[in-house]
C-alpha cells in the first residue's frame, strides 16, 4: 500500500497541487486524468521519488516496488529484443544475493532482541515475499507470451532494438516493466504507441494482474475496461471517484449539481440572516439578536463549489492556395527496408477536399505511406505524384521528440515562424493553451501533451491546403481531442489521419485506407462505412455493437413480402420451403435473443470496468452462426 499525506508541488508560483491526500491499495486499477500539464506526470515522479514535493509525505513498505512507464524512451544496450526483455529478470539476482547477505548476518549475529536485528529480520521476509511475488519459474514462456503479446513477431525476437522505431522501444520498455511485476505499475500514456490488438491484450493482462496500477491515458475505452478508480487533478485539487471514466463523468456531474443546489441554498440562507441583522439593529429592544446573528454568520462554514476548469483549445487551421483536384496519385508504389517489404504495388488517388483515414495495425507501413506523401522519405519504385500548387504541413509523432529543448516556446516559434507571422506567434499559442509566463516554458519541462500542443500550434504558422497528421491525438486530453477533431472537420483543404483512434475519426473521414500485410485497400465512406463494409463493428472486438444494420432491416422487410407470396403457392415444393424458412426464422430469432443477451452481459461487465474475454469469443462465435444462418434463409428467398 503506498499512502500521500497532504502532499503539495508548487513550480514557482504556480501550484501544480495542493494539499492531496489519497492511498494507492493492492489491485486498486486508478485512472489519473485531466487536461495536459495540471501536473499528471509530475504526481506520478512524486511517487517514485524523483521530484521531492514541498508540503506533505509519500510512504511505502519496506520492499515496495514501483515500475514506472514515461514517455521519454530509456537507453536499450542488450544485443537482442529477447535479451532485452529479459532484463527485467536482473531485480532477481540482485534480490537473492541481498537475501544472502542478511541470512549470513542474522545467521552470525547475537543481539537477537536489538531494533537492528529486528529490522533486518523484517528486511528478510520483505525480500523474500518480493521474490514469491516476482514468481521466476518459467521465465521464457512469460517473456514469449508478453513480447507477442505487445505485437512483437517470434522472427523480432533476435533481431537489435535499435533497428525498431520509437514506438516499439516503448512497447519493449512496457514489457520489461510487465515481466518485472511490481507492486504498483505507473504507467504514462501506455496506449499510444500500440495497435487495437496489442491493446486488447494488454486490458486482458491487467484483469489478471495482482498489484496495483495508476495510469495515465486520454483512451476512454481502454480507461473504462482497466480501471475501477478514477482520481481528477483539475485547478491544484483532487478528486478521487470509485468508478471507471464513463461512471465518473456522471458521478462528477451529480457532485457539481449537488454542490450547486447545497450553495443556493446557503446563499439564500445567508441573505435572510443579513436581512434580520439589519432589521433587528435598527430596534435596541433587538441588538442583543443582532449580535448573536452575526456570531452565527461568521462561524458559517461556507460551501464552496468546486471550480471547473473551462480553459480549452481554439483554432482553425489556415488555408492555402487552393489547389488542383487531384492531390496525390500512387501506381504500383512500393517500400522496403532492407529485406523487410513494407508493401507493394500501392494504387491510390486523393481528391481536393477528401478526409481519409490510414488505419491498420502498426508496423504495416502506415506511417511510412504518410511520410511518403509528405517528401519525408523516398519509396523504392513505382510512382507518385503530387498535384498542382499542393502545400503540405505535416504533423508527424517524432516531431514533439525533435523539439530544441534549450529553446522557451516563444523562441521556437519566433525562429521558425516567416516574418509576416512573426507578430502573431503570441496569439497563436494563446490559442493553443500558452499565455502570459507559460511562453517562456523552456520546452525541456513540458509535459508529453504540451509538447504535442506546441507542434500542432507551429502547423499555423504556414498555410497549406492540405494536412497530414500521424497519430496527432497521442497525449492530447479528451477535450484537446475534441477541438482538434471540429478544427480538422472545419478545414476546407485536404486531410490524411494516421490514427488508431476511433473515437476521433468517427464522423470526419470520407475515406479509409486500410494497410495489411504489405497491401492497402481503399474503402470510401467514413470509417464506420468501412467497418460496415468489413463486418466488424470496431477496431476492437470488445465493442461489438447491438445495432442492427440497414442490410438486415431490409431482410426483414423482404421476409414478409416473400412469406405471403409463398403462402399463395399450392404446390407441395412451396410448402416445404415455407416451412424451411419458417423453421430458419425461429433459429434466427432465438439466436438474435441470445446474442442480445451477451451483449447486455458485456455492457454491465463494461459498467463494472471489467472485461471477460471468453464472453467476447463467445459473442463472435454466436454472431458467426447468426450471420450463417441468415446467409441461408437468404439462399431460400432467392
């Protein structure tokens, strides 16, 4: 158990928290949110002891371990992933030779009833519960199932770290934490470098994991199917919810009314008292109840109502030139590194105005494609072309990691803004959030959030007409990303998204292209067009859907009108077929009952921020029997 007793940070003037008082227990899943930079990831160095706070205590058992997911990515020296990984086992060596080292002094020394001895004899079992706790059997297999796991294939296993991108160092980083099995797991937006499988998993992991975790993470979902806590940093308070995110937006909101009603109620109270103050000192017969009145006044305890922070992002992407109605055209494109094809024969076309969505799990050239089309990088045969007067900005995830760290947010954008934007640099990171002393941040402090911020503020400097963004929601907060989502939905100009966020993309793309396996397929529509198209109802199996499609209302207005003129039918092959597609019905109809049943099962797991993946498979089981089912009835109307 780690406890933080009126725990307060202070930057300066700025007081980050104050006076924060909460307890972490065994198997607590707490989701710690909040807009950036209201202190998130400083909180999180508070509890591992890298940033001393100015009021207050953190404390913990002897022995407490704490494994800790930044953002920024550690040095990886090992000459494979697998060793590598394997890393994480180095705890148990240093554990047993300090097990050793005690034993031979508990074993040598007298002074059996000295507070020394008994310390060090409480050190021993402290150890040594650890090393029950880490479970070392079986070292290989956990460190296989948590590799593949996190996305990594058996043939990456011997293969350098250095040769992975950024984004599968952190999965390596996030690997290494989970084979260590802390007693409490601090992670720092852990989603945003991995794909919908390798996220599901990871919810799966965490349903059976048996310490504790806090996270950070701007992914509803992934919020709502870990976590059962939800503590709210917001304006230097604190606020801590029994209850996943969806459960406490509500509950915050029942909080706030009540505080409304309570403080009306106070402030109307308080109105009657000052008017019978008054009343009663204009009469000597009543100055005694005056008196006693004021008393009463100032000893009232005032209700106060918690404040909520409406700060938020505003802006419009400018616009360019416009440009030719063809943006990008690519013939029998193709990209490798090395021996590793990325894919081939690509065929695509973008026309002025499309939102399109690259969607696919990582490592399928999604990236690659956009860095492509941005001139970031050249493919290796094949053709693509650009259209007339096209102006690209692009935002891509190792931009926020290229920042100069010496430099303030003012400077940076000073240098790289051209001259006759130069005296609207203020105003435009006061639309992204950074006003008054926050410009003169030395970009080496900002949070990971910040950081994002700062690039989507430099994509203003430059008109373009059309914009590439690469996973621009990673360490945005839920509002961040909403104001986002209404700027790219508002530009008039040309959008390509690489993002694994459905939430975001929902509503504002015209196109998907999705990449697998070195081949991209286009689907027009938003990408609810393409998950209808695929059968599938997410990126993520957990969300399956109870909505009926359109193609199935259509059925069953076909059924009736087909039963009826069967019904006219005297022949005896006519009766039997009616009486096959009678019996279909029925199979169909208590299928549907049956699949409505488990989908109810799952929402209420859902609520209770549980997930049961032998519920889902059986889900995807039932439907593929449904959607047999009604392939024949099908069969027999035609």
């Amino acid at each position: 158990m780690l406890q933080a007793t009126n725990v307060s940070i202070i930057f300066g003037s700025r007081i980050l928290f104050d006076n924060v008082t909460f307890t972490i227990q065994p198997r607590d899943r707490i989701g710690l949110v909040g807009r950036n930079g209201v202190g998130k990831s400083t909180l999180l160095k508070a509890l591992n002891e890298e940033i001393t706070p100015q009021e207050g205590s953190i404390s913990k058992p002897g022995g407490y371990s704490i494994g800790f997911l930044k953002q920024e990515i550690r040095g990886q020296n090992e000459p494979t992933v697998w060793l590598e990984a394997q890393t994480a086992f180095k705890e148990i060596n240093v554990l047993q030779a300090k097990l050793d080292d005690i034993q031979h002094q508990l074993e040598t020394r007298t002074d059996y009833d000295s507070d020394d001895y008994m310390n060090l004899s409480q050190l021993f079992c402290d150890y040594n519960d650890r090393l029950v706790h880490l479970d070392i059997d079986d070292k290989d297999k956990k460190t296989e199932l948590v590799l593949l796991g996190l996305g990594y294939k058996r043939e990456d296993f011997e293969k350098a770290p250095s040769t992975f991108s950024g984004g599968w160092a952190m999965r390596l980083e996030l690997a290494k934490l989970l084979l260590q099995n802390p007693d409490l797991l601090m992670l720092d937006e852990p989603t945003n470098h991995l794909d919908i499988e390798s996220i599901i998993w990871l919810e799966e992991f965490f349903q059976k994991y048996e310490g504790a975790i806090i996270l950070v993470s701007h992914d509803k979902t992934f919020l709502d199917n870990v976590c059962n806590k939800t503590i709210e940093l917001e304006l230097g308070k604190m606020y801590e919810y029994k209850a996943n995110y969806s459960k406490y937006l509500i509950l915050k909101e029942e909080r706030r009314e009540k505080q409304l009603q309570t403080f009306k109620n106070q402030q109307d109270q308080i109105k009657q008292i000052e008017r019978n103050i008054e009343r009663f000192k204009a009469k000597a017969s009543k100055a005694t109840m005056a008196q006693s009145l004021v008393k009463k006044l100032d000893k009232m305890d005032i209700v106060e109502v918690e404040q909520d922070d409406v700060r938020s992002m505003r802006f419009t992407f400018p616009m360019g030139q416009q440009s030719g109605k063809v943006i990008v055209t690519a013939k029998n494109l193709a990209k490798s590194y090395g021996e590793k094809e990325v894919f081939h024969d690509v065929n695509l076309e973008i026309e002025r105005g499309d939102k399109v969505a690259f969607i696919g799990k990582n490592g399928m050239g999604k990236t690659t494609m956009a860095k492509i089309i941005a001139k970031e990088l050249d493919y290796n045969s094949g053709q693509l072309d650009l259209g007339h007067n096209v102006s690209i900005a692009f935002f891509a995830q190792h931009h926020a990691e290229q920042l100069p760290k010496e430099l303030t947010i003012l400077q940076y954008m000073e240098d790289t803004a051209p001259n006759e934007i130069r005296a609207q640099v203020r105003n435009i990171l006061g639309a992204f959030m950074f006003t008054g002393d926050d410009v003169t941040k030395k970009i080496s402090v900002l949070s990971g959030g910040e950081r994002a911020r700062v690039c989507l503020a430099h994509l203003l400097l430059n008109p373009s007409n059309v914009l590439i963004l690469d996973e621009p929601t990673n360490h945005l907060d839920l509002r961040a990303k909403d104001v986002l989502k209404n700027a790219i939905s508002k530009y008039p100009g040309t959008v390509i998204v690489v993002s694994h966020d459905r939430d975001f993309l929902v509503g504002m793309t015209t196109k998907v292209f999705e990449f697998n396996e070195g081949v991209v397929k286009e689907f027009v529509g938003d990408v609810n067009d393409f998950f209808e198209e695929r059968r599938l109802a997410n990126f993520r199996e957990v969300e399956l859907s109870p909505q009926i499609s359109q193609q199935s209302l259509v059925n069953g207005q076909q059924k009736k009108a087909n039963i009826e003129q069967i019904n006219k039918a005297d022949d005896k092959e006519a009766k039997q077929l009616k009486n096959k597609i009678s019996k279909l019905e029925e199979e169909i109809s208590i299928k549907e009952f049956d699949i409505k049943k488990i989908e109810e099962k799952i929402e209420a797991l859902s609520e209770e921020g549980k997930y049961d993946a032998v519920i889902v498979e059986q889900l995807g089981k039932e439907k593929k029997v449904l959607e047999k089912l009604m392939q024949d009835w099908e069969t027999l109307q035609s």
